[in-house]
C-alpha cells in the first residue's frame, strides 16, 4: 500500500527541521574543536576534554547531517 504525499512531506520537513537545529549546535563545537585555542571542554565521560568535544561534534554534526540525508 502506497503512504500518502503529504505524510512523506511532513515526515521530510521533520528531519529537515530536527537536523537543521542540531547543526546550529554542532557547527560551532566543529569550529571550536578545529581552531587554534586549547580545548576547553566539559568532561562528561571522563575520557578527557579532546575526546568528549569529539563526541559532542560527532553527535551533533555529523549525525545531523545525516539524519537530513534520511
């Protein structure tokens, strides 16, 4: 059974939204892990501040990017 347009559309809306809002939180984790100033990062895991903002920057961007791709 075919689903409907609309429900495709809003379910591609959604990932777009959700997706698009994680990455305005990623980007600037991105910028801070790449930059030239030391790593000042909470350490939630224990592991160290480089390892928990990769963690961070891996949740929030990569996989937004790849929640909108579907």
């Amino acid at each position: 059974m075919k689903k409907p347009v609309l429900e495709d559309i809003g379910l591609l809306v959604l990932r777009l939204g959700a997706g698009g809002m994680m990455l305005t939180h990623g980007y600037p984790k991105l910028l801070r892990l790449f930059g030239d100033e030391p790593i000042k990062f909470m350490d939630f895991l224990g592991v160290g501040p480089v390892v928990s903002l990769s963690l961070a920057v891996f949740a929030e961007f990569i996989c937004a990017i790849l929640i909108i791709l579907g």
